[in-house]
C-alpha cells in the first residue's frame, strides 16, 4: 500500500485509533502497510508480528 495515499493514511489512522497503539506499534504498522497490498494482508502482518515478538 501506498502509504502517502489519502485513503491509506485514513485507514491507519482509525487502526491507530481503534486499537489505541502505541508509539513503536504506530511506527511497526506503517512499516508494514508499505509492504502489505491491501488491509486483509496488512492486518495478517501486524497479527503475524505480534505472534513473532512473543516467542
């Protein structure tokens, strides 16, 4: 995703809001929305990242 597009920058932001992410969350999702095409992709990631730094 693009993350310098309008409607992305909308979408990560009510991520950020209706999840209440801190700020190194905030930062890991943005990193991932530029690698992810889409939010269902995105979404597996953070999921995916979450489960990683666990173990």
């Amino acid at each position: 995703m693009n993350v310098n597009d309008a409607s992305v920058l909308e979408m990560i932001n009510n991520l950020i809001a209706s999840k209440r992410l801190n700020e190194n969350q905030i930062l890991q999702l943005v990193n991932l929305a530029s690698i992810s095409d889409n939010l269902k992709e995105l979404k597996e990631n953070m999921r995916w990242e979450k489960f990683k730094s666990k173990y």
